[in-house]
C-alpha cells in the first residue's frame, strides 16, 4: 500500500496521525486500513463497527459528501481532519438523510465511545446544566 498517495490529497502524517489516536483511543478494539484513507473500526463492549473515511476539506460540503461515499464502499462515518477545517450546513443535514456522520477529528473521537454515533453531541452543544449548591444545615 502506497502511503499519501490517494484521491483526496491526504497526507501521510495525517494518516499517522489518525493511525496513532485510534490505537489509544479506549473504545476502540482494533482498526485495519485500506485504500490509504479508509479504515475499518472495530469497537469495544459490542458497539457497532465503524468504516470511517480520513479527508482534509477546508469546508466539507454536499458535494464531496457525495463523491466520498461513491468512492468508498459501506462508508458509515467521514471524518474532517485539520485544524482549520469544517463541515457545512448542508453536509450535516445530509448526513442525517444518508446516514453517512460527518465529523471532526474531535468530534469523531468522542462518539466512537457512543454506539450510535448519530446520538453524540459536541460539547460545545450541549445544555448547560447548573449545579446545585448544598443547603448548610
């Protein structure tokens, strides 16, 4: 297998990158990488498998929602790489339609510890609950 060598210009050190996270990473059981960008995700405590797709898209959009899950097969899960990197509107809305998730690398590590990864919320999204303060008696 050539290394950095793919259709979505992915680098080498992004796919090292990705490779060493998902080997620490607690949920995760084993992965095996294929066509440079594709990696198949064996979970933990009888979660569901993922098949996640590695880009590195300024803004992720429709478009190559769809071209990503032409190319791959049995694509569950495309992941955003990049510090400076985005998802569109429209892609997340797609992704609820496909069934395809869309996410950011942090995002994408965070719902792997959720069997259904459409139910993880990012943390900056989530309610912000107050806590109480103990009654002095």
């Amino acid at each position: 297998m050539s290394n950095g060598q793919n259709n979505w210009n992915i680098g080498y050190t992004g796919i090292c990158f990705f490779e060493q996270v998902l080997s620490n990473h607690s949920a995760v059981a084993s992965f095996d990488r294929t066509n440079d960008i594709q990696f198949a995700i064996v979970r933990k405590k009888g979660m569901l498998d993922v098949n996640a797709i590695l880009v590195d898209i300024y803004m992720l959009g429709e478009a190559a929602h769809h071209s990503i899950a032409a190319e791959f097969n049995g694509v569950t899960v495309i992941v955003n790489n990049g510090h400076w990197n985005n998802i569109a509107y429209d892609a997340r809305a797609l992704a609820i339609q496909t069934g395809v998730e869309t996410f950011l690398m942090g995002e994408f590590l965070g719902a792997l510890n959720c069997n259904d990864l459409s139910a993880y919320v990012p943390g900056g999204q989530r309610k912000k609950t107050s806590k109480r303060k103990r009654k002095t008696s």
